[in-house]
C-alpha cells in the first residue's frame, strides 16, 4: 500500500501535465512531503535526536533562554510507534533489499546453503532454497506423485527408504531453509540476501498438504502443533544451522570465495567440500 501510494503521487507529478490533473500536485506534494518525513523520522530518530541535541548544547549560549529548555521527545512518547522503525521499517528494508547488489553477501549465503545440504546428506543442491523447493522435496521422498487430469485432482503415494516425512527428515530440510539467515545473522545485522520466513513458509505448505491428503499421517505427525512450536522448530533450526556453519567456517568460506568469481561449476563446488 505504502509504495503504490507513493508511486501514484510520483506518477501524477510526472504525468500530470500529459493528463490534465495539474490540480492534483499540491495534494500529491503534500502526501509525498508526510511520507518521507515519516519514513526520515521512524526509522533515523535516534540520529536525529542526538544531532539536534549536540547542535544545541554546541550553541547553548546563542539560543533564547526558553529555546535551551526544551527537551527532545522521548521515543515511547511518540504517536503510532514512530522512532521506533515499526511503522516503516518494512518498508525501507524492503527497497534495501531491492536496490542492495552485494554479490559477496549472496554468495555467502548460497555457500551456506549449499553446505548445509551436502553435510546433512539432502538429495539437493540449491543455492538458494526456498519453501517451495523444500517442501516439494520432502513430498517427493515419499513418492508423492500428481496424477491430475481433466481438472480432477489424484495423487499416488508409495512409501521410501529415503522419506524425508519424519521429525529429523522435516528438521534437516528446515536447517537447510535456514542456513543461509543463519549464515547473514552471524555477519550483518540486517538480512538483505536472506529470508527469515522461508522456514514458516515451507512449514506451511506441508501443513496445507498434510491437511488436504488423508494418506500423509506420517507427515503430519513429523509437523510443529500450533504458531508456539513452529517458533521453537525455527529458533531451534537456525542454532543448528549457525553452529554447523561456524564448525566448518574454513570450509564455508572457501566456497564462498569460489562462488564469488562466478565460474564455479556443481563439481567444482563438490573438490571445494572434499578438499580434492
């Protein structure tokens, strides 16, 4: 909502001369001046707070005597959380994550993932995992098949040595989903290469799956039992994860680098993590 808004005010300053809705741009200035001061405010008030304050004790005695007294607002005072970054810091992390090309940064991540996967003995080897890739991977073990045709939904089952459709199959794919944050929280303070709900995401749809097909009891007792244990299957695979990456740190790093030039090929990859 926020950048449709924002777009539409850019748009009609643009355009507006094309279009005739020259009436329209102080209404359009306006909403654009509130927006960024907002945004300036929620997510830099701690800067603005002490730069204000440092200006005002470095020229205390310029100010008029009522001008010194007054104080900063606190942060817990201001309306609708503002300061706080809640209002938009979404927002702003968001258009961080768009316009941010920290190719080292991506290449970490997917060296994490990659090492997690080929430890953790996954039939995969994505370097950038996501919940639908690692759901389709656990319905696959089982032998989950999609037979539709002519608009009827079929599914075939057939039990695997391999299933994945086990508590330890379901937390070593969710260790997999989460190395990469893992890896990012360990450097940087903000995730920009990473997605922090690919693990809510993946178990969602096998929830949304298990719920559907009545031959997935197996799977559905290997998932977490309500919003609570989803958290602590989460915190739980991210601990798993960053203590497996920092284990193997030297290793983890290497292939980091050899992703960085570009080139590197799945075998390559592979003499990396054997040390051939």
């Amino acid at each position: 909502i926020f950048s449709a808004v924002v777009a539409g005010c850019v748009a009609i300053n643009v355009f507006s001369g094309l279009f005739g809705l020259e009436d329209l741009t102080p209404l359009t200035n306006l909403i654009l001046g509130v927006t960024i001061t907002t945004v300036v405010i929620d997510n830099f008030f701690d800067v603005l707070v002490f730069t204000g304050s440092t200006v005002t004790k470095l020229n205390e005695d310029k100010l008029p005597e009522a001008a010194s007294k007054i104080s900063a607002p606190k942060k817990e005072d201001m309306p609708l959380g503002i300061g706080t970054g809640s209002l938009t810091g979404n927002v702003v992390r968001g258009l961080s994550r768009l316009l941010s090309d920290n190719t080292e940064r991506d290449c970490e991540c997917e060296a994490a993932a990659i090492f997690a996967a080929y430890s953790l003995g996954l039939p995969c080897f994505a370097f950038k995992p996501n919940a639908l890739e690692g759901a389709t991977l656990v319905l696959e073990s089982m032998g989950v098949q999609d037979n539709t045709s002519n608009g009827e939904e079929e599914y075939t089952y057939s039990q695997s040595m391999d299933s994945l459709a086990s508590d330890a199959g379901v937390l070593k794919v969710l260790i997999w989903l989460m190395a990469p944050v893992a890896m990012e929280l360990s450097r940087h303070p903000q995730l920009l290469s990473s997605d922090a709900e690919v693990g809510r995401g993946f178990l969602q749809r096998l929830g949304d799956k298990a719920r559907v097909l009545d031959y997935l009891d197996a799977l559905e007792g290997a998932l977490p039992d309500g919003e609570e244990e989803t958290d602590d299957y989460l915190r739980w695979a991210i601990a798993e994860a960053d203590a497996i990456l920092r284990d193997n740190a030297d290793v983890v790093g290497t292939l980091g680098e050899a992703l960085v030039g570009g080139a590197a090929t799945v075998g390559d990859c592979v003499a990396v993590l054997e040390d051939w």
